[in-house]
C-alpha cells in the first residue's frame, strides 16, 4: 500500500517551524494498517499548489490513500477543502460529518473545520486538522471506513463474500 501525506503549512513550508502532523499521520497508520509505504510534501496554504500536490500524488504516484493535514479550519488562508474538491471525483460527507461530530465531545470548536474526504480514481483522500493530537483522535475514528473503503477502491469484498 502507498500512501501520500501532504502537510498544507505556509510556516513548515517556509521551515518556521517542524511538521509534526504529517509524520503523526504516518505513526497512526503504521498502527491500523501495517507497513505502507509513504510518500511525503509540505506545501504552503495556497489551493493552486495543494490540488497539484493531491493530483500528483493520485495520477503520477499511484497512492491507494491520500492523507492532509492542515488548512481546515476558517482563517483565510484555510483553502484545503476547496483544493480537494477540486480534484475528487466522488465527495464522502460522512468522514468530514463523523469527525465532527466525535470530536465535538473533546473540542467544541470542532464544528469550525471543514474537512472533506472523497475518492479521485482509485485513491481515497481525506482531510485533517492541523494538530497532531487531531490527526491521531481523527484517523482513529475514521479507521473502520478507511479500511472499508481502501478494499473497495482495490476491487476487494471487504466483507468477505464471493
């Protein structure tokens, strides 16, 4: 399995500060889903750059999964989810909904984000929030979909049935 991690950041781009969303990303799938292999960006917070980086990792790099961090929130600056759907070809509302709604319980400002997931070819792509604790908190509730939905794109019953 390859999975892209693309941290949406104009102050880790720019080397401000250490990105440690993107390799929490990493360290939680490496947990639910074993040895994938991982290829990794950091791309300032601008929407031309990060749907090129989405596409690139989908088209070119043939990544099962696509995973972002950062840029979900309100802030002018936030452009992840509209750079997504630029790019997705079938949007998955229950991931953005879900996140939500589990988080709210720990953070009541998660009502602010606007994450997106959604599938382009056979790659599924989902956003996160910018926090490492999020990253973790989130792909753990996501977990069971993004299984469910990685053997669906592959061509797998992931239920077992022949």
């Amino acid at each position: 399995m390859k999975i892209g991690r693309l941290t949406v950041s104009d102050r880790a781009s720019a080397g401000i500060y250490e990105d440690r969303s993107g390799p929490e990303i990493e360290n939680v799938l490496r947990e639910f889903l074993g040895g994938a292999q991982f290829e990794s960006l950091i791309v300032p917070d601008e929407q031309p750059l990060i749907s090129a980086a989405l596409r690139k990792f989908a088209d070119e790099l043939k990544c099962d999964m696509v995973v972002t961090t950062g840029g979900t929130g309100i802030s002018p600056r936030d452009v992840t989810p509209e750079a997504t759907r630029a790019v997705l070809e079938k949007e998955l509302p229950g991931f953005g909904e879900i996140m939500r709604a589990q988080s709210f319980a720990k953070v009541r400002t998660s009502v602010l984000s606007r994450a997106v997931a959604g599938t382009r070819g056979a790659c599924l792509m989902v956003n996160l929030p910018g926090k490492p604790s999020a990253v973790r908190e989130c792909l753990e509730i996501l977990a069971p979909a993004i299984r469910e939905g990685l053997a669906h794109l592959c061509g797998e019953d992931p239920h077992g049935r022949k």
